[in-house]
C-alpha cells in the first residue's frame, strides 16, 4: 500500500511541478519587488499538494465504488458515476470562474471572501505561519487516512450483486457482429476507457447545440481574434473544427493492446485478420456516427442548406480515416504486457500518435484552403 501511494504522489508531484512551478518562477521575475522567498514557498506548497490530491481521488474511488457495486452492472454504473462526477467537476470550475469574474470589490476582498484560496495565496505571498500549518496538517491527515483505510481493506473480498438466472439465452450472429458487439461492450464497461476518449463526442455534439442556441452572430464574436481569412466562410471553419474533434475520437488506438495476455483467444477462433480489424473499427465509427447524427439537427439550424451535406459525409469519412490510422498506429506500437487498463489508454505510445496524427492531417488542408485559396476555389470542389 505505501509503495503504490508513494507512486501516486510522485507521479502527481511531476506534474504539478510542470504545470505550476514555472508560473511561480515568472511571478517573480516579472513582478518589481518581488521575493524569492514566494517560489520557495511555492514549492513547499506543490510538495503537499499531491498529498491532497491523492486523498481526494482514494475517497472519490472508494465512493464511486461501494456505489457501483450495489448494481448488476458494476462497470456501466462506474462509468457513469466517473462522467457525473466530471461534469459536476465543470460546473463547479464555471461557477467559480464566473463568481471571481463577476464579484465586485478590490480583488483582494474577493480572494479573502473564499477561505481555500485566501490560505494558500497568504501561505506563499506573505509566508503566513498559521495557513502553512493548516495546509500541512488538513494535508497529512487526509493523506494518512487514505492510507490506513487501503490498508484495512487489503486482500478483503468486495461484495458484489448477484443475480441468478438459470435460463440460457443463445443468439446466432455473424462474426463481424458478434466481433463489434464485444468491442463496444467493452469500451462502455472500462471506465478509464470511455472517459479518456469519449470527450471529442461531447464537445462536438456540445458545439453543435451550444451554436444553435447562441446564434451565429455569437459564435463569430467567439473567433473573432482570428485571421479573417480563416473564418471568411463560417460554415468551412466549422467543419473544420468538427472534423478535428471528431478525428481525435479513437478507440481503436488501443483496442489491440487492450486484448492484453488474451489475444491469443481471439486469434484461436475460426475468424480471420481482417474480419478482427474490421469490428473494431466499425464499434470507433458506430459511436462516432451516433454522434454525428445526433449533432446534425442542431447544425441545420445555422448552417446554410446547400452546405447541409457537408456536416454528414466529412465527418463520417474523417471518423473512418482516424479509426483506421488508429488500428495501423496500434498494430505497429502495440502493448500486451500491462497491470492496468491505464498503462494502455494513457501512457502508450500508441493512444499519443492515433489521437494527435489524424487532428494533423485533417486541420492541414482546412488551413491551406482557408487562408490561401479561399478566394480561388469554391468551398463545393474543395470539399
């Protein structure tokens, strides 16, 4: 237990000191007067946060557990849990965003006004004593309770539900079918799956609806920073950005690796190569569609309708072309040897280059048309 919490920690401490440590340092080179003492006491503080952040996510796990396990199917309601917990996570960043942005006063008086962020800011500008002992001591008393509680629950059985059903069911399928259906079931049924790659799905069809309803006047007053060239025709940038979100959908980036120590059980059935291949890039372009389709409803509505047609068919062609780079990328930088289904969807060199490689090659000729031939050639050929 004290060897993986300590992985935790210095896995999480790499990354806030990445993210934060360099904000610090031009603090105090940009702000007069400043003193050094702010980035050493910065770095105290990035040490203890990731004792916070390993506690929060043990209890969060531990919750989302015991709930889980209280229905028949444990993954499908975990997954859920984790995208209820995420969005609670947004809201809860966008009310604060839009409180700080929206309170009146010195902005002094509105840090003091949130007890969190008055501590920490009055620990590392001023080296208040007091905060830095109630950060220290909320800190370890978190993290060491974490701790204690994984200890006690070491090599002790989980309950589960058990439902008991003595009738057998057999269904006749295709191979091709049969193959899809069990790559879907089990993208829904790993959670650090879904979670990892479904969020393009969610921004696009959450772009979709959040034009409708704004209007397109607003959406241009968004963009309106950019070069005119590249927003010049609305309805083209807007593909292309739909088409980005929807080539950085790829689950079959890692939908080989995830077989794991098991592909030889796949490879032992009557099936051949291409038929394996072809299930999991139809289950990428079966969500992907969904997706699509769901989302063209609300693009009709400002989009102008000679133009309809290019929101069905460039997306489809886009997800196809992303899914098949995926499974390529996933045969050649394949993974089998893991613990964990994390090891696979986060930290392979197969998920980095099948998310990224397809966002390059579409947004590519999208920006060669926008800001050099825009002028030249009709939006129609160039589609």
């Amino acid at each position: 237990v004290l060897a993986k919490a300590m992985y935790n920690y210095l896995f999480d401490l790499i990354i806030f000191i990445s993210i934060l440590l360099p904000g610090y340092i031009v603090f105090y080179i940009m702000v007069p007067n400043s003193s050094f003492l702010v980035v050493v006491r910065s770095s105290l503080f990035i040490l203890i946060l990731p004792l916070i952040s390993n506690a929060i996510a043990t209890f969060v796990g531990i919750l989302s557990d015991k709930l889980s396990r209280m229905f028949k199917h444990y993954s499908i309601i975990q997954t859920i849990i984790m995208i209820l917990l995420v969005g609670l996570y947004l809201v809860l960043n966008y009310s604060l965003q839009g409180y700080l942005m929206n309170a009146t006063g010195s902005a002094e008086d509105v840090i003091n006004s949130i007890y969190v962020i008055k501590v920490v800011l009055h620990f590392v500008l001023y080296g208040n004593t007091i905060n830095f002992i109630i950060i220290l001591s909320f800190s370890l008393i978190c993290y060491i309770s974490s701790i204690v509680y994984l200890k006690s629950q070491l090599g002790k059985l989980k309950k589960e539900k058990i439902v008991v059903n003595n009738k057998l069911s057999f269904k006749v399928n295709m191979p091709i079918v049969a193959l899809t259906k069990k790559e879907l079931k089990q993208y829904f049924h790993i959670p650090v799956y879904l979670m990892n790659t479904i969020i393009p799905c969610v921004l696009y069809f959450g772009l979709s609806v959040a034009i409708c309803v704004l209007g397109k006047e607003m959406a241009l007053s968004f963009v309106a920073l950019l070069p005119k060239e590249l927003v010049s025709n609305f309805d083209v940038f807007l593909l292309m950005v739909l088409s980005i979100l929807i080539s950085s959908f790829v689950i079959t980036g890692s939908s080989i690796s995830l077989e794991g120590k098991h592909f030889w059980i796949v490879r032992t059935n009557a099936i051949s190569n291409m038929t394996l291949f072809k299930s999991k890039i139809y289950a990428n372009l079966a969500i992907s569609s969904i997706v699509i389709l769901v989302s063209f409803p609300f693009i009709l509505t400002f989009v102008e309708i000679q133009n309809c047609w290019w929101f069905i068919i460039i997306p489809l062609l886009i997800s196809f072309m992303s899914s098949t780079l995926g499974l390529v990328v996933n045969l050649n930088f394949p993974k089998m040897e893991w613990e964990k289904e994390e090891a696979v969807v986060k930290q392979s060199m197969s998920s980095l280059i099948s998310m990224f490689f397809p966002m390059i090659l579409t947004i590519i000729p999208f920006i060669v048309y926008l800001m050099s031939f825009s002028t030249v050639i009709s939006p129609i050929i160039f589609i």
